[in-house]
C-alpha cells in the first residue's frame, strides 16, 4: 500500500486515535459530584468558575480572593451558573489556607498572580485536595523541583492547567503526528508571540485601558505582570507553546528536554509605549525595562529533535503561538494555516491549506464535544481543560498534564533567565522524573483527555 493510500486507509477507519477509548463524560447521567474551590477569581479565575460551575457534576463549594471586585463579580458568575451557598475567602493573602482546611472540597484550581501559584499549589496538595494550577506553575528552579517532591510525598495529583494543549488544530496535529503523517518528528517551533502592551499598562477603564499605570496603580494583570518586565531576563510565560509540542516529542514518557541555549533582543517596546502615550515627561518613562523585547530559546532533546521557542509581548504584533512542526515526511505551521506532507499533498514543493486534513484527524473529543465547548473561552479549548481536569478528579485518575510537566515546562523560565544572563550559555535540563521518563507511556488525549 503507497502512502497516500494508507493516509486514506487511516482516516476512513478512525484516524489513529479514534481508535483509543474517548472519555464517558455523561453529563447529568453520572450521580457523582466534584466539589471545587477556586483560589483567585479574577478575570482568568471567573472563565473557570464559569465553565466548571455550568457542569452538572460539579459543585462550587467556596471562593477565594483579597480583591473585594473579584468577589463581587465572582458571585454574579456564580449566580448565573446556578451554583448557590458559597462560601467566600477575604481575609488577606493567606486566607486561602483556612479555605483548604475544608474536608468538602475536592479538588482546588488556583487562578492567582504568578508569584502565588506555586506556594498555593503545595498547600493545596499537602491538603489532599487534587490541584489545578494556572500557567507557569513555578518561576524558579527552586520551585519547580518543589511542585516534584510535594506531589511525591503527599500523592496529590497536580494538573498544570495549560489550555493550549486543547486547541483544536494542536489536537488535530498531535492526532497526525501520532498517527505517523510527518515521519519521524525533527524541529518543532512554538512560542507566546502576543502584543500586551495594553495589558501590561491597564487603567481599568476599558478592557484594555490606554495610558501607563501598572503596579499598585494598575488594574489587572497590570498590577503585577509588568513588573517581570522591570527585573527579569528571560522567557516568562513558555508554557502555551511549549506544551503542545512537548506532547508530539513525548516529553517526560520515552523523551526528555537535554539542553538549552537562550538570547534576548533589546528592550524598547515598553519605553516607546509609555513615551507615545503619555510623553517622554512622564515618570514612568524613567523606568528602565530589562527584559528583552523577544526572548529566543533553543531546547535539544535527548531524542534529537531540536525545538525553537520565543517570548514576544512588548512589540506591536498580531497575536500567533508561532506553531512549526516538521519531519522527515513533511510539515505543518499555524501561521499560514499550511501543510506540506510528501507523496500526499500536490504539488509536492508547495504549501497547501490544511483545512482538508484537520477536518480528516479532527480529535475525536472535539468531534464529540465540539458544540458543547461553544462559548467557553479561547475558542472552546476551555471546555476540554475543564472537563479533563474534573474527569480526572471524578475518576482518581492521575493529571493528564501533571506535575512533571508542570515543573518541566515552567523550568524553561529560571533556565532560559540563566542563559541570557551567561551570554547564550548551554543550561541542562534537570530531570525532574528522575528517571522515570525512560519508561513512561504517552497519556495526554488518550483515555482520559
């Protein structure tokens, strides 16, 4: 059988994929309840109180957060979901420690500033409650191997929440890759190539708000985020990017990031925002801004595929993740929404759309849930974050995406900080499975998404 026909073969009895067991998500059906707390519920906090507190088997069973607005909005969310009696957590920056004293909650999602993500999760996992922590899951090396030897001591599952896994072309090519379509994989390409500027300067007074407030003056994240921008060097926020890819390489199940060599452009975005919006005047053009305007990151596998990954925030940019994957039979990138695959698409030396063969390895969750993740958040990708975490929960199954990646993933950023400061130095990657990598199986959108 020529390798066309086997492609078509392949897609008219399933794809690959389609073959492995799809998850029983009953809706309604299932007498079983996830009781959920939410730590932070600020913008990113309330999409997840949304989308999980609109599911039949989940019940919300306390909120916390310092933000009285929060709060507030929270509970209209709440309101509109259905979910009724729930408990709210206000008192100060700890209070959610009193709020995992809770033997009624489950399972903890924590949506908070960056800095808090990894100290909650330990002590949320050190409270047997099954965790979901928002992107990155940790800032420092330090806390990376944190996140390891918590969830190795205590056995609490941790699901690093990371969306983008869940796209649904990302899905579609993982389903290509896995199927065999590009060959054997060589150079992958990935990245947060986003434009924040609004975001990072934020008055609150729009969704994205001109002017140049950030810190305590901000609204947002910009009470926050752009302060990394101020004292850090590297490559804050991997994790959209790399995960997808590290999923098609089989990252921490028969593959493990070796090495990786860093460099940063100059800083000038943030300074000619603030100078355009407000004048060279102002006193926040005095700030000196230390990360550079695009961050590039070169990761070699112990495998031997190489990986391309790039931070670009503070430029004026449409938005793209920068997607590249590429084997021995073929290729596909995001940007152009394009593919090549040798001896199946035509001509042989052109870019095709690859509108034809996502639809043909189509995720079968996205076939079967597609209408039911409408209006989610990020183009439905929600949906499946969600439901995957809380099947993971109802089942006591481990985290689709679990702490080793959680601290792998994140690791990119102390890494990556580390480089840039030695010039482009190699840095080696820890092996945070200690070892385990070696004969660990794929799991990610297999049984339990």
């Amino acid at each position: 059988m020529n390798r066309r026909n086997f492609v078509r073969s392949s897609v008219a009895s399933g794809i690959g994929l389609s073959m492995l067991s799809v998850p029983n998500l009953v809706f309604g059906k299932d007498d079983r309840k996830v009781n959920l707390g939410f730590i932070g519920v600020g913008m990113r906090g309330r999409n997840h109180v949304r989308v999980a507190g609109a599911r039949p088997d989940v019940v919300i069973k306390a909120i916390c957060d310092i933000d009285p607005n929060s709060i507030q909005e929270a509970q209209k969310v709440l309101k509109e979901v259905g979910q009724t009696n729930v408990a709210t957590y206000t008192q100060g920056e700890d209070d959610y420690l009193r709020m995992l004293e809770r033997d009624d909650i489950d399972a903890v999602i924590i949506a908070t500033p960056w800095l808090w993500h990894t100290r909650m999760a330990l002590a949320s996992m050190k409270a047997g409650k099954f965790t979901g922590v928002e992107v990155s899951a940790a800032n420092t090396m330090e806390e990376c191997w944190d996140l390891v030897d918590v969830h190795e001591a205590t056995k609490t599952p941790l699901m690093i929440l990371e969306n983008v896994c869940y796209r649904r072309d990302v899905m579609a090519v993982l389903n290509m890759v896995r199927d065999g379509l590009f060959g054997e994989l060589v150079h992958l390409e990935c990245g947060y190539q986003h434009d924040l500027r609004n975001v990072k300067f934020n008055d609150g007074k729009s969704a994205y708000g001109k002017g140049v407030k950030f810190g305590e003056e901000g609204f947002s994240e910009a009470r926050w985020r752009t302060e990394y921008s101020i004292h850090r060097n590297g490559d804050m926020y991997p994790t959209h990017g790399i995960g997808p890819v590290a999923h098609m390489v089989n990252i921490n199940r028969g593959n493990r990031f070796d090495t990786i060599t860093s460099v940063a452009s100059k800083a000038r975005g943030l300074h000619k925002y603030i100078v355009d919006q407000v004048g060279e005047d102002h006193p926040n053009a005095d700030v000196a801004f230390r990360m550079g305007d695009v961050i590039t990151s070169l990761i070699k596998t112990v495998n031997g595929e190489t990986i391309m990954v790039q931070h670009d925030t503070n430029l004026p940019r449409p938005y793209s993740l920068g997607f590249r994957v590429q084997g021995t039979e073929g290729i596909w990138m995001d940007l152009n929404q394009s593919i090549m695959i040798e001896g199946v698409t035509s001509p042989p030396d052109e870019w095709q759309k690859d509108t034809e063969l996502m639809e043909k390895y189509d995720h079968p969750l996205w076939k079967k849930y597609g209408e039911k993740a409408t209006g989610a958040g990020h183009g439905g990708m929600d949906f499946f974050l969600i439901q995957a975490f809380v099947e993971a929960v109802k089942n006591n199954e481990p985290a689709p995406i679990d702490a080793y990646d959680a601290a792998t993933w994140s690791s990119i950023t102390p890494l990556s900080e580390q480089s840039i400061a030695l010039g482009g130095e190699t840095m080696q990657f820890p092996d945070f499975t200690r070892g385990r990598w070696m004969n660990s199986k794929p799991q990610f959108a297999l049984s339990n998404a």
